[in-house]
C-alpha cells in the first residue's frame, strides 16, 4: 500500500512513502560484504595509477598522454556518481546494484584485451562510469541498519572502500610485475562477477519507491541539498577535507621521490599501508555517532588531522616522522568523512542514495581542487609550503565547524 502523495512532496520532486518497511538490521557477515564488495568496486579506479609508465612503454605513448587514463577515469566517476547513484532512491537496488557491477566487469575486461590507447581510455571511461557500486551501497546500508547500528554499520562500509583506494595501488603494481598490466584488469573483471554474483543472491528484496522522472531525479539532488543547512555544512566539511587529503598524498609522491629519500615507486607505494591503518581506524569513528558523539568527534578529527600536517611539516626528513603523520591524518580526515556520511544517511532516509550522490561529488571536487593546489604550493614552496597550506584548509574546516555546531547537533 503507497501513500497518497503530499503536496509538500510534490513541490519537491520526492517520490510518495512506501509504508512496506524494507527488512531492518545488518548482520556483521552482511556488513563485511558489503565493504569488501565497495572497497573492491572503487579500487577498480585506482589500478592504473601505479602503472602509467609500463602502460605507456607498452602502448609507445608519452607519460603526458598516459596521464589522460587516469583522468579520464576520475571524470567517468563524477558522472556515474551524479548520473547512476541517484537511481538508488528509485529502483530496486538487489537488481541495480549486481547490474552494474557487472557492467563495469565488461568494461574491466574491454581494459585487459585494449589493443591499442585509443580502446582503452574508452574503456577506462566506462570502468569510472560504472564503478559507483560501493557508493550504491552505502545508502543501502544506512537503509537496512537499525538506528543504533548506523553508524557502525556505515563506518565499516566507507572504511571498506578507503580501503579498497589504498590497497589497489599496492596490489596493482605486483599483480603487474608478475603477470604484466592487463592481467590487473582481468582479475579485477573476474572478482566482480564474482561479487555481482554473491550480492545477487544475498541482498534482500528492498522495496521499490513509487516511481519519479529521471529528470527529477537529478534535479532533486540539488533541491534536497538546498533544503538542510545540516547537509551543506557537512558537504563543506567534507570537500575540504578531501582537498587536505589530496594534497597530503600527491606532495608526498613528490617528498619521497626527492632526497634525502629518493624512494622507488614500488616503496612509496608500500607507504600507502600505513594509510590502511589509518583508514581502518577511522571505521570506529561511526560508533561515535551511534553514541550521540557525532559532532565533538567531527571537531576531533579535525584537530587531529590539524595536528599531523604541523607534525609532517616540521618533521619533512624523517621518514618515521611522516609515517606518524600519514598514519594521525588518515585517521582525522577519515573519521570526519565516516561522521560526514553517517550524519547524511539520517537527515532524509527517503533521499539517501541522492544525498550520497552530493557528498561523493563535493569530494570528488574537492579533491581535484587539492591535487591543483598541490602541484602549485610544492613549486612554491615545496613541502613546508604545502602543509601550510593544509593547515589553513583545516584551520577554515574547523572555524565552520564551530559556527556551525548547533545546527549540526539537531540531526
């Protein structure tokens, strides 16, 4: 039985309340999958990194043009984060989600059989289009979860797929050392099916919402982010984050590839562990939202992230040192953006998956606004320059935190 439409909900585009509740609760079997299955489906964007110069010398093309693989792949993302993800709130997500999964498995395999440059940045287009599963299942999780469970349940989904970011380089740059660059793409195709297949079976039949344009539906990620001051604060909080945290790691690229390190691409890529940690860390933050804590744990995270770019700036040449501090600021700028989400998945159930689709966008901007920034504070002012920078990125995060406490304190 389906509500009749409010007028209120026809004002704002929303698709009218299902009174059929989907089944409630995440067991922890049901949680780790759904990491597993996120973190592996992001990670798929993250295999060429570490490989642009052997797909270069394999393919006769210049580093310049290699580049383009990677940024190809990153705008495929942003367009199937805003294009796909808002469907969540529309259609059936047992079926949508292994569906797309196994599209972005085709577009893998296209990548792993390219007989040429051209043919694999379309494909590698097609792999960021369709590689929006873990940002699927995020709001499905915070769908599923009971309200004291959110958080965890949440947090352990979004650490999943950190995880997936960070473990992807590493794993990359030895899968193709020992079998060669496509064999990354095949396996990564293979394991896709596979978890396609696996979520086909175990996720439960989620009620459609009643049915609402296509058009309207994109339209209503912006109107329903207009609607909550609560939502723009954390967008806000997160994108600058995501600048800080993208800066960090493309000026580190730079540190360790200088003296008095002058690291290997496969060491600097090991460092990337410690991140792991990090990330796994930060999971635990979503516990603090369960407990009410969301927002004085907003504030620490941010203070702890503050406190490990002036660590890493002072202490640039040791190399404990900065591993101190990839390890405090993954478990700052992770826990804000794990508090982030899971504050989101509350403010409007009905509009998750479309208030997920404006958080993965605001990060995503923020992010290649901090990789810019990077590039031009190092040339400037090389490592201390860029952790100056940080520092004041953070310093403004934590001043819109304060301003803003009490409004985010009413979600």
């Amino acid at each position: 039985m389906v509500d009749q439409p409010s007028a209120a909900d026809a004002v704002r585009g929303r698709a009218p309340s299902v009174t059929t509740s989907p089944p409630r609760g995440m067991n922890r079997g049901l949680t780790l999958l759904f990491a597993v299955a996120a973190g592996a489906a992001v990670g798929n964007l993250y295999w060429a990194q570490p490989l642009l110069d052997t797909i270069g010398r394999s393919l006769h093309i210049s580093p310049g043009a290699a580049g383009l693989l990677v940024t190809l792949t990153q705008i495929g993302y942003a367009l199937g984060a805003f294009l796909v993800v808002p469907l969540g709130d529309r259609l059936d997500r047992r079926r949508l989600i292994p569906a797309v999964m196994l599209a972005s498995a085709v577009a893998l395999a296209a990548c792993a059989a390219a007989p040429g440059f051209g043919v694999l940045l379309v494909a590698l287009a097609l792999v960021g289009l369709t590689t929006v599963a873990g940002q699927l299942l995020v709001p499905l999780a915070g769908d599923l979860a009971d309200d004291d469970q959110r958080g965890r349940v949440v947090g352990t989904v979004v650490s999943g797929i950190l995880s997936g970011i960070l473990v992807s380089r590493t794993i990359s740059g030895m899968v193709a050392d020992a079998f060669g660059w496509r064999a990354v793409y095949g396996v990564a195709a293979v394991l896709t099916v596979v978890l396609a297949a696996v979520l086909a079976r175990v996720l439960p039949t989620v009620p459609s919402k009643a049915p609402v344009g296509y058009a309207a539906l994109l339209k209503s990620v912006l109107t329903t982010v207009g609607r909550h001051r609560t939502v723009q604060i954390t967008l806000a909080l997160g994108a600058l984050c995501m600048m800080v945290f993208t800066m960090f790691w493309t000026s580190l690229t730079f540190l360790l590839s200088s003296a008095p390190f002058d690291y290997s691409v496969t060491r600097i890529g090991l460092v990337g562990l410690v991140g792991l940690a990090g990330a796994l860390a930060a999971q635990r933050a979503g516990r603090l939202h369960d407990r009410g804590w969301s927002v004085g744990g907003t504030g620490a995270a941010l203070l702890l992230a503050l406190a490990s770019v002036a660590l890493a700036g002072f202490g640039g040449r040791s190399i404990v040192v900065v591993l101190i501090a990839v390890l405090l600021l993954d478990v700052g700028v992770q826990g804000c953006n794990v508090l982030g989400q899971t504050r989101l998945m509350s403010v409007e159930p009905q509009s998750r998956s479309r208030l997920n689709t404006a958080f993965v966008t605001g990060n995503f901007l923020g992010g290649t606004i901090g990789s810019a920034l990077a590039s031009v504070l190092w040339q400037s002012g090389g490592w201390g320059g860029v952790m100056g920078g940080a520092g004041f990125l953070l310093a403004l995060a934590l001043t819109v935190w304060a301003a803003a406490r009490r409004t985010l304190s009413a979600v």
